[in-house]
C-alpha cells in the first residue's frame, strides 16, 4: 500500500514537475502570464508617474520660493542702498550747509552794529533752507516703508 501510495504521489506530481523544470506552457498559460505582467507593468508605470509628478510639483514649489526669497532679499537690498544713499546725501549736504554757515558767519565778523546782525540773520536763514532742501532731498530719496 505504501508503494502504490509513493506512484500515485509520483505519478500526480511528475506533470507538475516537468513544466517547473522549464517545459513549454500552453498558449493560454503564456497568454494569461503576459497578461499578468502587462497589468503589472501599468500599475508600475502609473505609480512611476505619480512619483514623477509629485517630485516634479515639490521641485516646482521648492523653486518658486527659492524665487520669491531672492525677490525678496533683492528689493531689501534695494531699499537698503536707497536709504543709505538718500542718508549719505543727506549728511553731505548738512556738513556742507554747516561748513558755508560757519564760513558766512566769520565774514559777518568784519561787519559791526546792525549790518552784523543783518549778516548773521542771512546767514542763519541760508543754513535753515540748505537743511530743509537736504531734509526735502532725503525724503524723496528714501523708498516708502512697507509693513507686511
């Protein structure tokens, strides 16, 4: 009985060996394998997209505020040297009010009684509009502040 049962097990078991062992598969079989490994292959190229497009959208957001940081660092720069040029100007412009005032008024110290006094008041009011047209100047120069 033992015997009968092993040929009965070899006998179920050789076609099932004979096809692993690299035998020819039927055409419905290689029709179904090549079905499988289409369907496979789709789904890995969809997945492959949606891959692709997920890193391209990330590559694309990650870019797009790279650009607007340097946008933004770029406009500060900017105002940052308009400042500091309108602030040089400005200090120009007061030393050198200062300076011609300064100069004025020693003139004014040739005069005696009331042309001195006139002299200085000139002088005075010449320095006074040398530093509203170097205020006047700066506040042109200077970009408007904006608040975000």
């Amino acid at each position: 009985m033992k015997v009968n049962l092993k040929r009965m097990l070899l006998v179920a078991g050789l076609p099932v060996l004979i096809t692993a062992c690299g035998g020819p598969k039927t055409p419905a079989q290689v029709d179904r394998d090549v079905a499988e490994k289409k369907t496979e292959v789709a789904k890995d190229m969809t997945n492959a997209r949606k891959d692709a497009i997920g890193d391209m959208t990330a590559a694309r957001n990650d870019a797009q505020e790279d650009m607007l940081d340097a946008d933004s660092k770029a406009t500060k720069a900017q105002k940052t040297l308009l400042l500091a040029t309108a602030e040089a100007n400005y200090k120009l412009a007061m030393e050198q009010a200062s300076g011609q005032h300064e100069i004025a008024l020693k003139k004014c110290e040739a005069l005696t009684g009331d042309q001195q006094k006139t002299c200085r008041d000139r002088a005075g009011a010449d320095l006074a509009t040398a530093q509203a047209r170097a205020a006047e100047s700066r506040a042109t120069q200077t970009p408007p502040t904006t608040q975000y």
